[in-house]
C-alpha cells in the first residue's frame, strides 16, 4: 500500500518528525544506511530551510517507481511546498556550502543536489517547491532520464495511506504512466489503487485499454477504482490515452491545454464493454498531467513555460500546491502525476 507522509513544518519540533519520516521511508525502500543518512540529511535541511526562509511549509515524504527497467526499484521522494517570499538567487542558493542560516547543518541546498539521486527547484515570489530523490545507486550518473515522469501523492487529513497511487514503467520503446484513485479513501482503497499499479508492472507491454482489461479481474478482491492510463510509443512519437472512472488528465501541446476524457465505470467493479482510447501526438514541449478527484475540478494550468521545463515531478508538485486555498479545501486523496517530453527520448 501506498505510505506517505504529510508534515506540516511550522515550528523547529516538526524538523525531527521530518528526520524521522525520512529514515522510515528509507527502511521501507531498503536503502542502505549510508543512503538512509543521505535522505535524512537533505530531509533535514530542506525542513530548516522552510522554517527560516518561508515561514513554514510542508514536507510530504513517500516512494516513487524509478525510471528503468524492471525490476521495480523504489526511491524515496522527498518534497518540500510552501508559500514564503521565494528564493531571490536560486543560482547561489544551488552553490555547494551555500548557506544564510545559523540553523541550517551548513548542508545547503547545493549539497542537497550534489548528494542526492536527483534534485529540482522552482521558485517564485509565490513560494518554493523543491523535490528530491534518494535512490540506492548513490554513483548513477546524473543525467535528464528520457521522456520524464513525476508525480506527488498527498493523504487526505495526514493519514498515513493514500487511497490514490502512481506509478510509471518502460517496456521496449513504450512508456506507461498510471494514476489509480482506490474507491473512498485510507487502507481499503490503498489495497485498490496498489493492486493497480502492481498490475502494470505485469502488462506494460500491453496497451492502455488492455492493460485497463487486465486490471479489472486484478481488482476485484477490491474496493475497485478509478484508473488512466497513458502511453507513449518513443519509436513513433505518439501518445495512447484511456480511463476508467474520475481521473483528470489534460495535455499541453502546441500553445495549449486539452482534456482527455475517461470513460464512465470502476475498475474492478463496473467495467464499461467498450473503452474509448485518445491518440495523440506527443511533440517538443509536450506534457501530460493526469490527476485524482482531490484535485479542484477548475483547477487551472500553469501557464509559466519556465515551470514546464522543469522535473515533472516539480510540476506536480507546484500545480497541487497551488490549486487548493481556503475557498477550495480539500476533501480527498489528492495525486498528481506529470509525464513529459524529452527531444532526447529515443528508443535504441
């Protein structure tokens, strides 16, 4: 099942529990305890960042698919949102050792890019989001993966399961991203959008709607869900689109944003006889965002080429941030999960 972790870090106690979220997430992933020290190192100075230069913010700590081949290979994502006043020079605040806080572990954010998997930051005068994965390959070379995917994955009221779960894999030149929404929320609906996933470990070289298929008698046990699925064929650039159920997905291509529909029903429950299937083609400056209904239906795209460029998983994350506010809280799991283009995305 999917465990997160939500913090809110408004005071210097909340910089422990984020220490402490870390190294469980690094238990569950079966890091290391040299990369389990890494991931509680950058934890750590990512929670003392929000609380002396925003005012405070979020940590929200879970485990993302890595981007290979199988065998699945978790990675602890960690991801620090708030609302501060921005980052005034994000090239000095990404130099090694650079730091302005006498509470900081003189890490820095430079350090945390350094030692990290991987490492991303956006930052506006609206606030910061800043993403960071520790993965168990600490000599991996870093380097922009091939048609990026990324995603953040929020429980409703700090509860320690997701109902909702993503996940992405590679088979041959086909990459498949999913997004499942288990029925309801907490354990019971983890166990549904998890048995999802797991099913697309197993029929990714599939297409959507078949995977869709293979999904159904997979979730039966279940609660059922609602499911999309997205693959992009690297060979002849296009992009292959079905769902089942409430999940939101909207592509941007050529200047604008299309939604993506899915077909009425529940995966595991109430599959429709026919599933419709969108094809697109997926260009330079491509980006898909699919989502679950904790979402704002009226949630609006970002419209800041600069944030496009970034890591999906970056995206993701700015685009949940800043779709809630007090007039639209929220009432479920929430995930977001981003896939974009890369020109250098080309199967050998």
């Amino acid at each position: 099942m999917t465990r997160v972790w939500d913090i809110p870090v408004h005071d210097s106690t909340r910089v422990r529990d984020v220490r402490v979220a870390a190294e469980a997430a690094s238990l569950l992933a079966g890091l290391d305890p040299h990369r389990t020290a890494v991931a509680a190192l950058v934890a750590t100075e990512l929670a003392t960042n929000l609380l002396r230069h925003a005012g405070g913010g979020r940590m929200v700590i879970d485990l993302v698919d890595r981007p290979r081949e199988e065998p699945r290979t978790p990675a602890v994502q960690l991801t620090a949102l708030d609302h501060g006043p921005g980052i005034h020079d994000v090239d000095a605040a990404m130099r090694d050792g650079y730091t302005t806080s006498e509470a900081s572990l003189g890490a820095g954010l430079g350090t945390c890019l350094r030692i990290s998997s991987a490492f991303d930051l956006y930052s506006t005068h609206r606030g910061t989001v800043a993403v960071a994965c520790i993965d168990h390959d600490p000599g991996r070379e870093k380097s922009r993966p091939a048609s990026r995917a990324g995603g953040i994955n929020v429980p409703l009221a700090q509860a320690e399961h997701s109902g909702d779960a993503w996940s992405w894999t590679r088979s041959g030149p086909r990459l498949t991203l999913v997004l499942a929404d288990g029925l309801g929320h907490g354990a019971k609906a983890a166990q549904a959008s998890s048995a999802a996933v797991d099913e697309l470990h197993r029929a990714a070289h599939l297409p959507p709607a078949e995977i869709l298929r293979r999904m159904h008698p997979a979730l039966r046990p279940t609660r059922g869900a609602a499911v999309a699925v997205a693959q992009l064929d690297t060979d002849t650039a296009e992009l292959t689109f079905a769902g089942v159920g409430n999940i939101g997905a909207r592509l941007y291509t050529a200047g604008s944003w299309e939604h993506l529909v899915s077909h009425p029903g529940i995966v595991g429950a109430r599959f429709p006889a026919t599933v419709p299937v969108r094809r697109r083609s997926w260009r330079p400056g491509s980006l898909l965002v699919l989502h679950s209904d904790g979402l704002p239906s009226r949630w609006v795209p970002p419209d800041d080429s600069d944030l496009l460029a970034h890591d999906p998983a970056v995206v993701a994350a700015t685009i949940l941030r800043d779709a809630h506010s007090p007039a639209s809280p929220v009432r479920d799991d929430t995930t977001v999960a981003v896939l974009a283009f890369d020109p250098a995305d080309r199967h050998p």
